[in-house]
C-alpha cells in the first residue's frame, strides 16, 4: 500500500492512527524488528542510504519483501518522526488487531492486564518485559495509553509486533478470561497486600498492574484471588510501575536455588 | 542562601550545575521530599497558592525552616524548569557530596555500580528501586549521566536526596572497596553469563550495570568474581536496564517460598 506523506504526517495523531488501523516505526533498529515480525508493514521511508550501511540494508530488505520504499529528505523525515533525531527510516504498519482471545491463547504464561497506565514509556517497557519473560500477552483497559503511540512503540522495543496485545472492555471479560484459562486472578499493590512469594504457587497468573498515579482501580481488588505487595524499605517510595510488573513476571528465575 | 532568579535559570545547564554545586527540583511532590530529607535546600521558588493547597504547605514548611521563599510568576516558572508542566514550584538544593565511603559503609545490602547509563530516566528509575530494595547506594563511572540532571531527580523521586550516590574514578577503588566489605564484585550481562540465582549465595552483592547499547565495559568483566544474566525467552530484545537491575536488587524477595 502506497502512502503520501501528507497522510503519513497525520498518523502522529492517535485519532487518525485509529481511524486508518496504521502506525509508525520509527529509526534502523524498530524497522527491522518490524519487518522480522508478522507485522504488516505497508511502506517504508528513508534517507539516502550509504551502500553499505545498516539503513540500506533495511530498505533492501523491504524491497525484496515487495513493500513500497520512498527515498526523502531529511527534513522531509523529521515531519513525519516524534523522535528529535529520527534515525533515517521510517516505516508505516498496520496496527495488529489481536482479540482477547488471542491473547489467553498464546501459550501458557502469565497474562499482564494493565489498568490506567498513563506514560507511554512505562507501557512499552512493561511490554518488552513481558515478551521476554514468556508472558502470554497483555491486556490494556481503555485508560491505558494508547498502544501504538511513538513512545510506546520505542520503549517497547517492538516487543509488541510479536506478542499479542488486545484492549479489553469489561472486568468480565476477563474474569472470563481467567476461568477458561484455570489461571488466578492477581492484583498488585504498591504496599499492603500479600507477600510476593505467594505467586510462586502458581505457573502461571493474570496479573493486574495500576497506573502510575492512583494504582488499580477498586473493581479490580474486589474480583481479584489476592493482591500482592513487593516489600520495600520502609519509608522509600513505591517503585516504577513497569519495574514492578517485571519483577513480578521474572519471578521464576528465583525459584530453583 | 538567596539566589536570583537569572542564576537558578543556569542551574538548566549541567556545567553550572557542577561549578555551582547546585541543583533544581521540580513539582509539589520532589520539593516535599527535599525539604523532608538530609539536603541541603538553598532557595524555593513558587507561583501564587491557594491557601489551603499543598503548594501552599510546602512553601509554608520551607518559610519555617528558615528556607528563603519568592513568588515568581507562571511565566517566570516556566522559564526555570525542565518539565513542560511545572507545578507551581522549583527549589535550588546544594548537591550532595557523598564519597565512596559513605556509599560502602551505608548499610549492609547491595551496592550498584552503575557504568555508563546514558538515559536519564533509567538511571533515576535505577536509584528509586535501589533505594526501595534496601541498597547502600551507587556508585556511578564517569560515563553514566550526570546525576542531578532534572529528568535523573525526577526518574529517582528523590531517592537520592536520601541515598548516598558517589561518582568513582577507578576500578582499583570499587576493588578496594569490596574487599573491605567482603561481598563480592558480581558484573550482570545481557546474555551468556551464569544463572541470575547465583546471587542467592550471598547476602549482598556489588553489582555492576553496563549501559542502554554496549553493556558494562569490558574491563570489570576482567577482575570481577562472577558473570551473571537474567534467562530470557528465547529471540526476545534484552531488558531494558532500570528493570534488569531492579529484579537482581529484588531478588530476596523470592528467597523464602
């Protein structure tokens, strides 16, 4: 699919990223990820590439896949780019459109829900997390940062073009979700819960992570098989939302001593 | 110690950071924890409150510690800050200047060795589990971002206002300080080293991590007592840094199933 760059500036806008099912992927690294994943990647954008460099062999790359490539200028690149030193390639790609179903049937790992993330640096790095932690896929309230933001896409590092992420509607859903899946249902708190070891009881878990600011919302402690805690020194901050998230995916690796 | 309004604006630049020894925190939140902490506060800055507000209180808490206040405009603030939304208050704080004694002889849990992080906000993330995990503190090689960049105060939460940070200027140094303390020196890889339970066998540890693209510098790899890696999905991207040494500092939480 052929895209004009008037159109593809537009997609730095969530609104239009939704209405047309497209995103951008931005920079050497994110692009070549993209192309090595399902995604599908619709077009690709790029600066004179040196012949021997990492970016022409990206744009070979697409063109031997039979995707449309574009030479543009630099300046012509920084319009369409939300990095402020956008790295001499840009690609469009349509948006996965996983379901939830999708997402429970991947595998037999955890299930990350995250209610309320607000910054899309957290998102991505949780996402990154947990692709790499086996997880199954993650599930995104609607006031979770949208998916396919830049920032999402870069601090994610692409983990999303391969691991099955699908927005969620109601609680029930999920706890539908959960039930199929014979898996707990497990909220997380940044003080007062059960102690994390309690999840080494189970494979594998469903679990809930808050926003930054308010933490999970109360619907979620009141369906939920437990909520955990992650003990802390007194008197210091609650962590990172996506720091938690991963300590708790990462789990495992301290079982076996 | 009364500042002007023109000078704190230098504060932006990190050699006037490092000439003046001083530095700015921005928002309600960081400035409570500043005042509320061991640092040094020279000056707090601040747009017209609302009496019952929380701004109001800080202001009031820096008054009654015999803390110089000024009102300043929106415009004025904008002007002083690093975030784009400031929240109506910015204090100058005097850098700490904790050695690497005082990191070793804090405590009795981990010491991070932080070489080469380049992301603010990594390096921040970094020191806010740190603190939270019950580490002595960090020690930070001169390649790693400067520490009282605002988005490091921000990323940390403040966790070094309290936490002793250090830079160190030699390897011999970190070496020395190990011994003395008797843990050992414990280098952390993206991939290939031990298994990350290997840490289990000791109550601390020192650890070093590498930076966001090349890992830790070869030279600790050399005199250090042990290699170690987090297992990851297989093809998956390695963790983001924060995350990595933030599930190594949490590892005793798993210890007791």
């Amino acid at each position: 699919m052929k895209i004009g760059l008037k159109r593809v500036r537009e997609l730095l806008r969530k609104e239009n990223r939704k209405a047309l099912g497209l995103f951008l992927v931005e920079g050497v690294r994110l692009v070549e990820e993209a192309l090595a994943s399902p995604l599908s990647v619709e077009c690709v954008f790029h600066v004179e590439a040196d012949p021997d460099s990492r970016l022409a062999r990206v744009v070979e790359t697409a063109e031997s896949d039979g995707i449309p490539t574009q030479g543009i200028t630099q300046k012509e690149l920084d319009a369409i780019c939300d990095t402020r030193t956008p790295q001499g390639v840009v690609a469009v790609a349509r948006t996965p459109t996983w379901t939830e179903e999708d997402v429970w049937k991947s595998g037999t790992g955890d299930v990350v829900v995250v209610d309320n993330v607000r910054d899309p640096g957290n998102l991505g790095t949780l996402l990154r997390s947990a692709e790499a932690a086996g997880a199954r896929g993650a599930l995104l309230t609607a006031g979770t940062v949208e998916l396919t933001n830049p920032k999402v896409v870069r601090g994610s590092m692409g983990a999303f073009f391969r691991l099955p992420v699908s927005y969620t509607d109601s609680i029930d859903d999920v706890l539908r979700g959960v039930r199929n899946a014979g898996i707990p249902l497990v909220a997380t708190s940044s003080h007062g819960g059960e102690p994390a070891n309690l999840l080494l009881k189970w494979d594998a878990v469903a679990l809930v992570l808050g926003g930054e600011a308010e933490g999970i919302t109360r619907d979620w402690n009141r369906v939920c098989d437990c909520i955990v805690s992650l003990a802390q020194k007194r008197g210091t901050d609650s962590l990172n939302v996506a720091v938690a998230g991963s300590i708790f995916l990462f789990r495992h690796l301290w079982r076996i001593v």
